[in-house]
C-alpha cells in the first residue's frame, strides 16, 4: 500500500521538523539543532503557504 505524503504546514519542535499535511498525518524530520530546526521549518512553511497562493507553481 502506497500512501502519498504532501506537507503542507511545518513546525519546529525541538530539534525536529514536525510536517502535516491536509488529513493531519505528520511526519518529523531530526535535525542537528532546535536553532537549526527553527529556521528550515520558517523557510519550508513559507514556500509551503506560497505555493498555496499559486497552485500552478511547484515549490522550488
């Protein structure tokens, strides 16, 4: 069974990644720091909120 993952939030936590996508399933990606976690989880969930905006575009 093949189950298909799309985030589309991420929040740091710690020194992880937490992503959930539309149905709330969650992922956590570890990184090697909390500051570290902070700042990718800022950056993805910005490209995330900007390919809301534009549905046509993929995320880069």
């Amino acid at each position: 069974m093949r189950v298909s993952f799309r985030p589309i939030q991420a929040r740091p936590f710690r020194e992880f990644i937490v992503l959930r996508d539309a149905v709330r399933r969650t992922a956590l990606v570890n990184m090697p720091s909390p500051s570290a976690a902070r700042f990718c989880a800022i950056a993805l969930d910005l490209e995330f909120r900007r390919a809301k905006r534009r549905p046509n575009r993929r995320i880069r």
